[in-house]
C-alpha cells in the first residue's frame, strides 16, 4: 500500500505540471463524453481546442481570444489575491454586473454629450461598483463574523435581478420600441470600448488585465502585502503575531478584487457586449474563479489560464456550429478541469510513498 | 383576502426543496466536511428525477432517481476531498459548475415536456411535504440519540480525537457526504416535479447556497433547519403574492426577496454567534479541514 507523506513546499516541477495533466486528463474525458453522446471524439476535440487557432475559421475566431481572456485575467487576478489569504470571494460575477450597471449609468446619464472625460468617468465609476458591492461581504463579515461566501454569492443573484430591472426600468432605450435592454454604448463614441487594433479583439479591457497582472505580481512577490496575503492564508495565527490585521486584508482583498470584477464588467459593457441586458451577466465571473486555481493564483499562470478558458469558450461555440454539440460542452469541460486540477494537486502537497 | 391556510400550504411547499437540501448539508457539516456543492447536486437531482418521472409516469421513482444522482454526484466531492484531500471550499464550487453544466448539456431533450401529477398525501400535501417534515425529527434522533450519531459528531467535532478512539473518520464522513447528495437530490427533484412542473436550465436559481445558509441559521439543530426553511418559504410565498397583487414595486426587485432575507438572517446569526454569550460553541470543531492520518 502506499501512504502520503506531506511536504514542506509544493516543488516547482509539480506546480506546473499539474496544471497540464488536468489538461490532458479533461481531453481524454471529454473525449469519452462526447464518444458517448455519439460525436466523434477526436474531431470534436480538436474543434473545441485546436480548430479556433488554426482551423480554417481562425480568421474570425483568433481575435475573439482576447475578448474573452481579457474579463477572465482581469478578474481572477483580484480573486487569487483573497484566495491566497483563504478569503473566498465566490461573488465576482455580481461585482461584474454592478461595475457594468455603474459604468453605464454614467454614459447613459452624459448621452448624447461627447467629451473627453465620458470614458474614463464609466472606468472610475465600474471600478467603484464593483468595489462597493465587493465590501458588501467585506463589511458584513468584519462587522458580524457572516460568511463572505455565502454572502458574496446571494448577492450574484441579487446583481442579476437589478440588471434585469435596469434593462426592463431605468436604463430601458427611450428609443428601443419598448424592447427590454439599455442604449447600446457601441453607437456612442465618447463612451464606447472600440478594438484598438483591428482585428486583434485588444481592447482596454486586455489593456487593463496585463496591468493587473504586473500589479498584482508585483504586490505578491516584492510587497509587504503580497508577504501578509500569503502568512494569512498559511498560518492565520502566525500573521496574527507579525502584526497582519485579518480584518483590513478581508476588506482590502474584497474591495479590490470587487473592484477588478467591476472593470471588467465596465469594459465589457462598453465594448463586446455593448449594452445592459437582463442576461448581462455570462458566467465570467465564476470562470474566473477555475483560471485563478488553473494558475495556480500566480500572474503567469493566471494568464495562461485565462488564454486556456478563452479558448474553450471560442471552441464550444465553434463545436456548437459545426458538430452541433450541446452550448453547454464548455461548463462541464470547465467543472472537469477543475476537478482533476483540485485531484492532481495532491502531489504537489504530498509525497507518495510505499509504505514500509 | 389572503387566506392563512392557504399561504400555510404554500409556505409549506415552497420550504420544502430547502428543507431536505439543508438538512441533508447538516449531517454532512455535523461530520465535519464543508460540501459547497449543494446547488450541482440539487440540479443534478432536479434533472435525474425529472427525467424519470417523464419517462416512467411515477413521480415517486422520480424522486428515487433523483436522491441516487444526488448521492452520486456527492461521491465525485467524497472522492477529492476524502482520498486526495483537496481543499472542501474549491471542490464543492466545481461541484456546483459541474453540476450545472452537466444538466444543461444532458437537460435539453426534456425542455418542454411535462412532468406527471403528484402523489397526493393527507390535508391535501402531498407525500413529500410530510417526509420533509419527518425528516427533522428523524435527523435530530439520529444526531442527537442514537450511537452512530454520537460517532458522527465526534468525527465531526474532532477528527483527530475520533481517530484515536478508533472509529473510522473517512467512512463516516464518505456516508455523510453520500446521505447530503441524495437530500440535495429529492430537494431538486421536488422543485421539478412538484412545483416548476417542467425542466428548465439551472431552475434551482440559488436554492442550494439558500441551504448552506440556513446551516449556519440553524446553529447545525435539524429543528433550526426547519425554522429557516419556513422562514425563506413564507418570503418567498410572501414576495409570489405581492407580485401577484400588483404592488407598485418592480417584479425583479420583489423576487430578490430570498436571496436579501438570506443575507440578513445570516447576518444576524452571525453577529448573535459573535456577541453574544455563548460564543462558537455551535460550530462543528472540524468543520471544513481536511483529514489526514498520519498513522
């Protein structure tokens, strides 16, 4: 029989090949679902993975990459700050529709104005929705001792009931023929999100997640913040000694990550998506939360991952087209993935050994 | 007029889904193990036992397909997490993502299609209101009077302790897990055969993280399950009637009703937990750690 032995430190080799045999394990299961269901595996496969980046649509498909990514880095960069401290903020996708709302709020409000300080007023406005909604948990859990879990969570459906009212209420199009759902920001310059090089789907968005990502590396690594994130989630009671205010790192972990998911809803709002809908959020905001564990809350890996996710979106729906598989391919392909991510990672904390 | 009886039955039938998803999450916490994927194993349920009910024209069968998917899904949570020792929080949330995308992908075919009438059972319920409501005292003598009980809350309260004294930490808490999913999946199964009547994507809406909060409402008592349960059916039957009686309040911020009265008494459970004397004493020792034998 064999025992487990726990290490000291997780060693480099395991922290990055585990990632990868998720991956491969995720294809050979997919592969046998999709046998199952009567598709062929390998094609379908190779249309959800391979066929996005170089298959014969790959001229339309390629720039939809950093769509995608871009949402994913931006947020999961601010979550694998609080995972790494053991603060769970399982709620990014409310704090993305909030910033959406927020930002939009404010185009709507200056339309049809054209000015130059309209852009970056809805970037500080998202940034400030999503932080607020973010210290929502934050607060509760400081105040009261509530789980930031549970609460960050009943408030994703909370957001999506507000957006649904916005887009029936408030922010309705005064000239939409009564149809639900805001202006649509993308017909508005001075608020709108536009690619910034053609063909290469790079908004400000993408913009925005690389700076997150060199942020957040920096904090993590050369801060002292990064360093009581880390003691925090380690060893609770050791931070506590060296001084770590638990209840300033839920609140600052919160309010930033809160704040990176509203940027991101902001930019999406602004651009791809272009208005509010009732349907405004995509599930971004839980994706996220697999690319932060997928890499492994590091900020190259994160953005590894993030490339990795968008593409299992791009591929699903290119699947959708051509093989007519279910829409719904890439949610389990992603709960797989996190399964086998969480399964394999015990040989980065343990040493397998035969017992004696 | 609202008639009391009438919202009585209501309440009743819009509690009960909670009831047995949380209840089963009780006995999985009381043996320690934190199991966030409630919602992908009600979903899950809701489908299985859907789909049966369709496809044999007995609800009941229904209901035994969807506790068997339910404890089935639970066993892929038990798998990580007991054997390889994955972290409970991350684990259960795949679980909820699997769960949902799972469903929606085999869920298609039964979109549209109507379940068969329940079984009506005594005053007009119908039998699975009056399990749920036997569930509570079953759970509470099971926990609090019988010697497996005992066993199990010790695993749960110190894991390290019940392994000394000999008694088997993992298979407790692999049947807990196993007893949580299939509660999760009659609670699912009720909100698709009994009360939707239909199959739609993600129809739990919420439901399974509604019961993990009211856990912690009920300070881990099987009775405290029940108050919370009533607690949220009667907003929710509370916030269907205003809609119905065209108040001058949007539709969509009367149906965040749930979820806001999910987070205040959350909240103030919370805070009388923290404030008040008789500090975390309710809170099961081992609760979400996970559980690693050295010898």
């Amino acid at each position: 029989m064999f025992r487990l032995e726990p290490r000291a430190s997780a060693p480099l080799l395991w922290q990055v090949a585990t990632p990868v045999m998720a991956v491969i394990a995720t294809m050979i299961t997919g592969g046998l679902l999709f046998a199952a269901l009567g598709f062929d595996p390998v094609a379908s496969i190779r249309t959800i993975f391979w066929d996005p980046l170089f298959g014969p649509a790959s001229g339309y498909s390629r720039p939809q990459l950093l769509v995608k990514a871009g949402p994913l880095i931006l947020i999961a960069s601010g979550l694998a700050l609080g995972f790494r401290a053991g603060i769970w903020n399982i709620g990014a996708e409310g704090q993305y529709i909030i910033g959406a709302i927020c930002g939009a709020a404010v185009a709507l409000a200056a339309y049809p104005h054209e000015a130059f300080w309209i852009f970056p007023a809805m970037i500080v406005a998202g940034a400030v929705g999503g932080w607020a909604w973010g210290m929502i948990p934050a607060l509760l859990r400081n105040w009261f001792g509530a789980s930031e879990i549970l609460v960050s969570l009943m408030l994703v459906y909370v957001a999506q009931k507000i957006a649904a009212w916005m887009a029936f209420g408030p922010m309705k199009n005064p000239e939409g023929f009564n149809f639900p759902g805001s202006r649509n920001l993308q017909q508005y310059p001075a608020a709108s999100n536009p690619e910034l090089i053609a063909n290469t789907g790079l908004h400000w968005g993408g913009i925005a997640a690389l700076v997150a990502l060199v942020v957040t590396w920096f904090v993590m690594s050369r801060h002292i913040l990064g360093f009581r994130i880390r003691t925090a989630g380690a060893a609770p009671r050791a931070a506590r000694f060296a001084g770590v205010r638990p209840e300033r790192l839920v609140a600052l972990c919160l309010g930033l990550s809160g704040a990176l998911a509203g940027l991101a809803g902001l930019f999406e709002v602004a651009g791809p998506a272009g208005q509010i809908t009732e349907s405004f959020g995509s599930g971004y905001g839980f994706t996220a939360i697999i690319v932060a564990f997928l890499g492994r809350l590091h900020p190259l890996g994160i953005l590894l991952a993030g490339l990795l996710m968008a593409l299992t979106y791009i591929g699903g729906e290119l699947a959708q087209m051509m093989l007519n598989l279910p829409a719904s391919t890439v949610q389990v392909f992603q709960g797989m993935l996190l399964f086998f991510l969480l399964g394999f990672d015990i040989l980065t904390r343990y040493r397998i050994r035969r017992r004696a | 007029m609202i008639d009391p009886i009438a919202v009585f039955v209501l309440l009743l039938g819009a509690a009960t889904p909670i009831l047995f998803a949380a209840l089963g999450e009780l006995v999985v916490e009381r043996a320690g193990v934190l199991n966030l994927g409630v919602e992908g194993m009600m979903i899950g349920g809701a489908l299985a036992g859907f789909a049966s009910a369709h496809a044999t024209g007995s609800p009941a069968l229904g209901f035994v397909a969807a506790a068997i998917a339910g404890a089935a899904l639970s066993m892929i949570f038990a798998a990580l997490t007991q054997f390889l020792l994955s972290n409970q929080v991350a684990t259960g949330l795949a679980l909820t993502l699997f769960g949902l995308g799972l469903t929606a992908m085999f869920g298609k075919p039964f979109e549209g299609v109507k379940a068969p009438s329940m079984m009506a059972g005594p005053f007009g319920l119908n039998l699975m209101i009056w399990l749920g409501l036997l569930a509570v005292p079953a759970v509470w003598w099971f926990l609090m009077r019988s010697r497996a009980g005992l066993i199990l809350r010790a695993v749960g309260e110190n894991h390290d302790a019940a392994h000394g004294l000999g008694y088997p930490v993992r298979k407790v808490r692999i049947a807990a897990i196993a007893f949580g999913g299939a509660m999760a999946g009659l609670g699912g199964a009720y909100i698709s055969i009994a009360t939707v009547l239909q199959w739609t994507e993600g129809m739990t809406a919420g439901a399974g993280w509604i019961a993990l909060a009211i856990v912690v409402f009920a300070q881990w008592n099987p009775w405290g399950v029940l108050a919370g349960a009533w607690l949220f059916g009667g907003v929710t039957v509370l916030q269907l009637r205003l809609q119905a009686a065209g108040v001058a309040v949007p539709v969509q911020l009367l149906s965040m009703a749930p979820y806001l009265a999910t987070i205040i008494v959350l909240v103030a459970i919370s805070a009388r937990q923290k404030f008040g004397r008789s500090g975390a004493g309710s809170t099961p020792g081992s609760l979400g750690q996970p559980f690693h034998a050295l010898r």
